[in-house]
C-alpha cells in the first residue's frame, strides 16, 4: 500500500473522532493524542491509570516523545493479544525514533494501522465503523485495504 | 446509478460488504 496515502486516509479517519478535527502528524508524534483515543476506543483497557504513564507536555525532547510512543505501542500489541486474541507479530511495527524524530509519514501510518485495527475489533466497533462508511469512499477504499493486511498478515 | 458522484455501484458494494462483514464479526475472535 502507498504509505502517504495510507497515512494522510488514517489522519482523515481520526478526525472523526471528537476533539480531533484538524490533527495533524506533528500532533501524534509524542503520543499523547495516540493514547487518549485508545483510551476511548478501549477504556476498559486502555484505563485512566494506563493513560498516567504517558508523559504529557514532553515538548521537542524526542526521547520523552520515543518513550511515549513505546508505551502506546506496548500497549496496543498487547491489547491485540489479550482482548482480540490476535496476534501481529508479523506484522511489521514502526521505528517508533523515525516517528517522535522526524515525524516519518511512512512509520506513522503504520502505527495508525494499528490504532484502526483496535477500533474496529473493539467491544464498540460498530460506532467507529458507521463513522468509515461515512467517509467519502477513496478514503473507505485505503482503509479496507489497511484492515485486509492486518488481517491478512493476523492470519498469516 | 451510484447517489455519489465519481463512484460505481460496484466500488460502493464491495466496501459497503466489507464493512458489513466487519461489523458481524464476533469480537475478540480470529473468526
């Protein structure tokens, strides 16, 4: 898959999330956004006692903002695990330095394919997936395909 | 004739099966 294309689908897609209009790649980067929408994706998972470990405010310090986005990450391969009984070790997890660096449009959409994976296999799944049906279908279009290679490499 | 311009009845049926597909799937399985 084209990866600006799947990036720029995905940031689409977390704009229908309250309070996210107009995100951008440089508001995820230190993962604070990342986990609050994981937190109202899952918040029986992703509880407020999970969301204390992200470091709030971590400004240009790019360690703070690595150290982060691990955790979102910890988080999210876990919840594939334990909730969806899924697994994705196959599938390949971004450099998550490129991300709180550089803010790598490439590695973000991946983490981003990640994030989707939980919204539309979470207990609630059916809200955010009306909110994709609703998008305009070259968007729709990128997204099935992200869910499809999740899923083809779950299965894989 | 699709409701949305630039789109086929065909595109508009096969993601709107996807998603349908999606939304029946027992959660928490490989199903």
């Amino acid at each position: 898959m084209e990866n600006n294309s799947l990036c720029d689908s995905l940031l689409k897609w977390l704009e229908t999330f309250p309070g996210r209009e107009g995100i951008a790649i440089h508001h995820l980067t230190d993962g604070v956004a990342m986990a609050n929408v994981l937190h109202q994706i899952a918040p029986e998972y992703f509880t407020q006692f999970w969301l204390t470990k992200i470091k709030p405010d971590v400004g240009d310090n790019w360690r703070l903002k690595v150290s982060n986005l691990r955790k979102v990450q910890q988080g999210i391969v876990d919840y594939y695990q334990e909730q969806l009984n899924q697994n994705i070790k196959h599938f390949p997890l971004p450099d998550l330095s490129k991300i709180g660096e550089h803010g790598d449009k490439m590695e973000m959409g991946q983490m981003l394919q990640l994030l989707l994976g939980c919204a539309v296999n979470c207990e609630n799944k059916q809200q955010y997936i009306e909110a994709i049906m609703n998008m305009e279908e070259r968007v729709q279009k990128v997204i099935m395909e992200a869910i499809q290679e999740l899923m083809l490499r779950e299965s894989s | 004739e699709s409701t949305k311009p630039g789109v086929t009845q065909a595109s508009e049926g096969v993601l709107a099966n996807f998603f349908n597909s999606l939304l029946s799937k027992k959660t928490g399985t490989n199903a």
